[in-house]
C-alpha cells in the first residue's frame, strides 16, 4: 500500500539506490531540515512488543534498561526521546502492566546522558500544576537545559478513581485543565527571573525580592499564588509538545500531527510540527513484515491513525528525507526497540546525517537550541537594575 | 575527652549511621562565602551525594517547601532558596551514585497516594531498593494557596491523612506479588495471572480503586522518615516511621531523654525498640585542635548570622520589623508583640516570646553582648565542634547509650562542606569501631539495618511457612 504524506504518495519499496543523497539546505531557523525524536517507553510500540525484546519482563522495570535505550538513543544521534506515561497500566494483560514514572525516567536518564533532549508525558487532567511546574523545571536544571514537556490527557473515567478525586467530565474539562496547567506552568517557569539570585553580600541579599513574581494565576477550575520554588529553568520555559488539536493556539511549542496532511498542517500554529511516524524495519532477525506477523500471532497492532512506514531501512530514509518538505521533525514509534532501534542506529541516522537531513545534537546546546527555537524573554522581567534603589 | 569503655554501657556495638541534609533554606547554609557553590546546579547535588557516599553514609537527604519563604509578607531574601523537586533531582542522583540511600521529603496534604506512591517506587527500582520517604504534613491555607485543593487541614487532621496515606501507599507498595513479572518473553502474559491486587481503599481522606504499576524493589518498601517532635508527632513517628528524624541531638541528656520517650512509645505501638533508627539533624565543625575548632564556629556563625539575619531572627522573637535597627547595638526596647500565627513560615513561632526577650535581655547585659551577639549566643542552636578525634568520642558515646543512631548533618558550605567530616571525622570513628569501613548492603533498608516491612505480603507468607 503506498503512504500519502501530503502532497506526496509513497510507496515504500527497496528503494534503487542504497544512499540516496539530498541536497543540504537550511529549514526554517533551524540548521537541520528534520528533527528526530523517539518514544522510548517500554518495548515498542506494538502491545506485544515485548515478545520479542532482547530481554524478560522482570528487567523492564530497572534502571538498567533506562539507560540502556536512552544511551543508545543518545549515540544514534536523536535529537530527543519522548517517554510514554499514565497512571493507569500501559495495556491490559497479557500485555505489560508495568510502568516507572516518566518524570523519574527522564530524570535518571538526564543524568545518563549529555545532549539527548528528554520530553516526559505529564497528563494534565488530575495532577496538581503546581507539582508538574516543578518537576520539570528540575528535569530541565538537572538536564542543563535538556527538557520537553509531552502534554497529555487521561480521559479515561478509571483514571479520576486512582487519583481519588472527582472525574474530569467530558473532553471539553479535559483541554481546559491542560490549557490552564501549561499556562500556569509557563507562568510559574518564569516566575524567578534568570538573575533572581544576586548573593550580594553587602547587603546580606541573596535574593532580590523583585525579580521573583507572585504569578497570581487563575484558571477555570484553580489558583496557583506562586512564585515557583525552583528557580527558572536553563531554557527559560521547557520545550512543550502537544498533539495535534490538544491546546490552543500560542500555548504549545511543538505540534505532534498523526498524519502530515496538508489541512492538518495549516491547523498547527505552533513555531514547529513533528509527524508521528510509527515503524517495522528489516533486521538481521527477519523482515519486517514477517516481525509484524510474528507478533500480530499475539495482539493486533492498533491503528492509531499515524503514518506507518514497514521495509527497509534505505525506504525509510526516503520517507523522512521526504517529510522534510512538510514538517521540521517526526516522533518515531518502533515496532519493537530492541530490533528496530540497532538498524535505526546502524543504518538509517548515519544516511540521514551523511545526508545532512538531521544531525546529531551540538554538545552544551539546549533542546530549544536545538530545535531553533529562541530562548523566550521573561515575562515578568522589569527594567533595567535600579542599583541602590532598593 | 576520655575513651569510653564498651563494658559500661547498654550499646557497646552501637554503629553510627550518617546521613547527609542539603537543606537548601535557612541561614546555616553560609552563602557569601567564595567556596559557596551552586543551590540549583546538579553538579552540586552529585558533588554532595558522592563525597557522602565516599564516606559510606546511609543516606542523601532533602527537605521540601511547597512555598517559598516569607517574613512579614514579603518573600524572604536573606538566605538560600530555590530547590529543586526532590523525587525529580534523587531520580537523577540515582544513576551517579552505587550505595547511598536517597531520601526525599514529600508533603501528605498536597499529594495524592496513588501518585506519589509510585514517584517512590520509580525512584525505589531507579535507585535499587535506596529510596526513604520523610513523610510531612502542613496544616495551613498559606501553602495551599499554590494547590488545586487549595485550602488546608487543621493540626489533628494533617495526622490522620498521613496516617491513611501510609496506609494506602503500602498497600499500593505491596499490590505485585514476588515475581509478577514474567522471567521468559515465552511466558504466556507478561504478567503471572493474579500477580496484581487491585487495591481498594476507602477512608476518611482517601477513595481510591486502581491497579498499581510498580512492583516492590529490593528493599521491598521506601523506608519511611519521620520528623514530628509533638506529642502526637512522636506517637505518630512510633507507629509508622522506619527512621526519627529529630531535633534531639546537641545536648546529651535531651537526646537521651527524647530516644528513652520513643522507645516507650514504641513499645506501646507494639513495636521492638530496635525496630526505629533516631538519626538527629546536626551541624558538625572541625578544627584540628579545641582551639581551631572554636574558633572556626565564631566565623561561621558571623557568616550565617549576618547582621541583617540577627535582625531577622530577633525580629521573630519580637513579632516586629527590626531591619532598620543596628544589629550591632542593643536588644530592642519594646516588648514583643503577641499575635496569631498565620501559618506563614516568618511568623511568630516562638512559644513564649515574653519569657524568651527577658532571658536575652537579662543574658545581653550581664555579657555586655549587642544584638547580634545575643541571637548568635541565645538563638536556635545546634551541632558538634571539636576535634575529630574528640567528636568521635563524644558521637560514640551517644550511640553506645542508645541517645542516638546517628546523625542527619547539615553542612554549612555547599557543595564542599562534606569533606572534613568525610576525610577526618568518619576515619576516627572507624578505627574505634564504631562506624563501618565498607557497604555490608546494596539497600537503605540494609545500610539502616532494619527489618523488612512486614506487610501483608509477608504477613501471608510467615503464615504459610509457619502453617
């Protein structure tokens, strides 16, 4: 079956020439055409993913496997890792029922790492905003710089039973906690500003009381007095990520579009817009398509309604080199990590960089640096220093 | 000092445990000086957290503030601040460290069981069974007025929601059976049938039916820390707390005292006496002789006492704006103000203010001592000075009378504060034999030498064997 991706169709067979070559050129404000990220959670993105994965259930849950596809992620060049995450289980048995908070992850996996950008899910429908500000900023401080934010939804109605609290009704309630969780978020992040800390021993000050902000905020259903209790983040705000139709316009950074159709596109106001492409590539173990049968045996691979690519690793370059016409980045979501992530690594990163479709981020870079986006001025930051004023 | 003889005393083999504070607030932490490193920077978390676990400590501890502070309603400016999440930034001292425990303080009346249960479990299974939880409350709207839930719980019933909290947070602890987890990829479903108990509680504070998502780690539950110092925090500590996290610990016969009153209470909760470790919090400083030692403290408090902070502090005590006094000059003329307190940190919370401006008024003129004298003198005092040779009697002396298990020390210089204690200190105490020369453990639960939780789990388990 051949793919539609935009305006294009493409059809996914062994492409003629094992390194096809694309002119390098610069992509909007940033210096690579195509960002590459990779959800990472679990064993792939098949609920029978871990049938197949080079290790047993009981070591999923440790940090040796964190760090294990993280650091290979990092090594492959990624730009950045999406780490999947509810509170509810990941699927129903007889698929994993296993899960470490994203946040923990993506902190142990920060200090695991140097450039890989790190993006938890946060779901914004129950937790406290207040908490979820600081969480991330930390993430961000420990990362130097490093952290995304995946904004999610928990509209299944289990859910306000785990947290004890009274549902979250309708989808409408759910877009509105998550609109006023980022904004508070966002207010909060920028509640200390970058110099709040002056140590200045003269005066025994270590902070100047007016470059921190009481943010006041008032959303539909709470209020958050601020300041922060972290100070601001490296970045200044964190790189948030929402898929497609999620928030309103100005509140995210990143757009994720499940399918990169022209209408959808044209929808997404946000600076970037990353297309959610799920993957089955050939391996040493069998082909794709006969991995796919392999596990379709146990569960069926759910249609997400998000782009498939399934072949080799030569298609799969032309399909992102390609993509890099309609979006700035695509999130990969593979079968199983542990077979398609080697060929990623081996086979496909290296052709697009050589290529110079994407590149591996710069050391000390930040993930909005990465990604071209400016580092956003404070908005609570006064006028110039009034010196012995105060 | 003389040595101790091991035959005279009810704990000859006492071994002192130590953990690490990096407070993060409070004027001890000495912040003008040059060596003053980075609060926020994770190279100084990993700095601390390594030089302790080069000491062989128990346990890498930070506190929690859900607001920053304030002082007459105005955000306090005079001392460090802004902390990272602790879960978050333990998480991440997770991968930089081997052995030692990573403790975080997390508030019971802003956070939800099902949620922060399995923030500590995360951290329990990153960290290879190392994590503790310092459990806390907070009883006032000040706080909550950064919260979704807003509004707060009066001092009795912050209690009893951390009590029910524990209650749902173990049973959540305890959902995955032994081994639910497949150990094959052949295995018909990746979790054994039956191996995940829905946990269902119901409760005056709590209403909650899921189906947990982490197993137990290596320690089988986060030990649990415990810092109340009433009456009621005590008997809470007794029935709950795996670790007292107290205020007890400068004067010999107060930590005797306040350990002799746990281990009765203890015994009331129905607990064996040994089954609670009582690490006070705790300022060391080091000098090579008596002489250096306290000489050392004298610019140490001049550098945490500031003349702004002896204002401050004084302030305080009078329930008054002193900042535009002299610190250096006389105690105040006025008499302290008696108010409400508000709940915000900065009010009045001093017991008998009266009582205590006679004392220093009394105290500041028989010494001649000026304002600033008379906070450094009289204000809250804590920690060891002494030699290291010295200290490790004295610290050794405490533990072989069952005052202390150890101690939770705060430095006052981050991020090298640690050093002495590690490089000069903890080598006095191990050639006494009274502090251990390697990690016997891989858990928090083995470096503290606790029992395992008994949980339901095992509850079931000793039943089956014995049945």
């Amino acid at each position: 079956m051949p793919h539609r991706v935009g305006r294009l169709t493409f059809h996914p067979a062994p492409a003629p020439a094992p390194h096809p070559t694309v002119p390098p050129a610069p992509w909007k404000d940033t210096e690579v055409p195509l960002h590459l990220a990779l959800e990472i959670d679990g064993d792939g993105a098949h609920p029978a993913a871990w049938r197949r994965a080079a290790h047993a259930p009981d070591t999923l849950l440790t940090p040796e496997r964190v760090r294990g596809v993280g650091t290979i992620a990092e090594n492959a060049g990624f730009t950045l890792v999406t780490l999947d995450d509810d509170v509810l289980p990941p699927g129903p048995a007889p698929a994993p029922v296993g899960r470490i908070g994203a946040v923990e992850r993506a902190a142990y996996l920060a200090a695991s790492t140097s450039t890989l950008g790190i993006a938890p899910v946060v779901s914004t429908s129950y937790a406290e905003p207040f908490h979820t500000s600081s969480q991330l900023a930390s993430l961000d401080h420990i990362s130097i710089g490093r952290a995304g934010w995946l904004v999610a939804i928990s509209p299944a109605p289990e859910t306000a039973r785990v947290w004890g609290r009274p549902p979250v009704e309708g989808p409408e309630a759910h877009l509105r906690e998550a609109r006023d969780s980022i904004r508070a978020s966002r207010e909060l992040w920028d509640s200390w500003e970058d110099d709040a800390v002056i140590r200045e021993v003269a005066t025994s000050r270590y902070l100047d009381r007016d470059r921190l902000h009481y943010i006041d905020f008032t959303g539909e259903t709470f209020a958050v007095k601020g300041p922060a209790i972290v100070p601001r983040p490296p970045q200044g705000q964190l790189v948030v990520f929402a898929p497609d139709g999620l928030l309103p316009a100005g509140v995210a950074d990143v757009t994720l579009v499940s399918r990169p159709d022209p209408a959808v596109l044209r929808r997404a106001d946000t600076p970037l817009t990353f297309a959610e492409v799920e993957l089955a590539l050939d391996t040493p173990a069998g082909t794709a398509a006969d991995r796919i049968a392999d596990l379709e045996r146990h569960a069926p691979w759910p249609d997400r309604g998000r782009l498939r690519y399934t072949g080799g690793a030569d298609g799969l370059v032309r399909l992102l080199t390609e993509l890099t016409s309609v979006v700035d980045g695509v999130r990969l979501h593979a079968l199983v990590l542990d077979e398609d992530l080697a060929v990623l690594s081996r086979l496909v990163l290296p052709a697009l960089r050589t290529a110079r479709v994407t590149a591996a981020p710069v050391p000390g870079h930040s993930l909005s640096t990465t990604l071209g986006l400016s580092r956003p001025a404070n908005r609570y930051a006064s006028a110039a220093p009034t010196g012995d004023a105060r | 000092m003389t040595r101790t003889d091991p035959a005279d005393v009810p704990f000859p083999n006492a071994q002192l445990h130590f953990g690490v504070f990096f407070q993060g607030v409070n004027h001890w932490t000495i912040w003008s000086d040059p060596a003053s490193g980075s609060q926020i920077d994770p190279a100084s978390y990993r700095r601390v957290a390594q030089a302790a676990e080069r000491g062989l400590f128990d346990a890498f501890f930070l506190g929690e503030g859900l607001r920053l502070r304030e002082v007459d309603g105005r955000i306090h400016d005079l001392d460090v601040a802004g902390r990272p999440d602790a879960i978050t930034q333990l998480a991440a001292l997770a991968a930089v460290t081997d052995k030692i425990g990573l403790v975080s303080t997390s508030n019971t009346t802003f956070n939800e069981p099902a949620d922060l249960a399995r923030r500590l479990s995360g951290l329990d299974l990153l960290s290879g069974g190392r994590a503790g939880w310092n459990v806390v409350t907070t009883d006032n709207a000040w706080t909550g007025a950064n919260f979704r839930r807003g509004g707060y719980l009066d001092h009795a019933d912050r209690y009893h929601r951390a009590e029910q909290f524990l209650t749902v947070a173990r049973a959540l602890w305890d959902s995955w059976s032994d081994g639910a987890a497949a150990s094959s990829a052949d295995a018909p479903s990746w979790s054994a049938p039956g191996a995940v108990a829905r946990v269902r509680e119901h409760t005056t504070q709590f209403d909650v039916d899921l189906a947990p998502t982490l197993p137990r780690s290596a320690q089988g539950h986060p030990v649990i820390f415990q810092a109340g110092d009433s009456a009621e925090g005590r008997d809470f500590a007794a029935r709950n707390a795996d670790v007292i996290f107290s205020a007890h610990g400068t004067d010999f016969d107060d930590a005797l005292a306040f350990a002799t009153d746990l281990r009765t209470r203890l015994r009331a909760a129905g607990r064996p006496i040994d089954d609670l470790r009582i690490l006070p919090g705790t300022e060391i400083i080091i000098g090579a002789t008596e002489e250096e030692a306290t000489e050392k403290k004298r610019w140490i408090r001049l550098a945490q006492v500031t003349p702004a902070t002896a204002l401050n502090v004084a302030g305080l005590v009078w329930n008054l704006d002193l900042s535009d006094r002299d610190a250096d000059g006389p105690l105040p003329a006025e008499d302290p103000v008696i108010a409400e307190n508000s709940g915000a940190f900065g009010s009045r919370r001093i017991a008998d203010p009266r009582e205590t401006v006679a004392r220093w008024r009394a105290q500041a003129e028989a010494n001649g001592w000026s304002l600033r004298e008379t906070v450094i003198a009289l204000g809250p005092q804590r920690g060891h000075v002494g030699t290291p040779a010295g200290l490790a009697e004295k610290f050794l002396r405490f533990a072989r009378h069952g005052a202390v298990d150890g101690f939770n020390i705060t430095p006052y210089l981050i991020p090298d504060g640690l050093d002495d204690i590690v490089n000069l200190l903890v080598p006095e105490l191990q050639e006494r034999g009274g502090y251990r020369t390697e990690y016997a453990g891989r858990t928090l639960r083995e470096h503290l030498g606790l029992r395992e939780p008994l949980t339901r789990r095992t509850a079931d388990a000793r039943t089956r064997r014995a049945g």
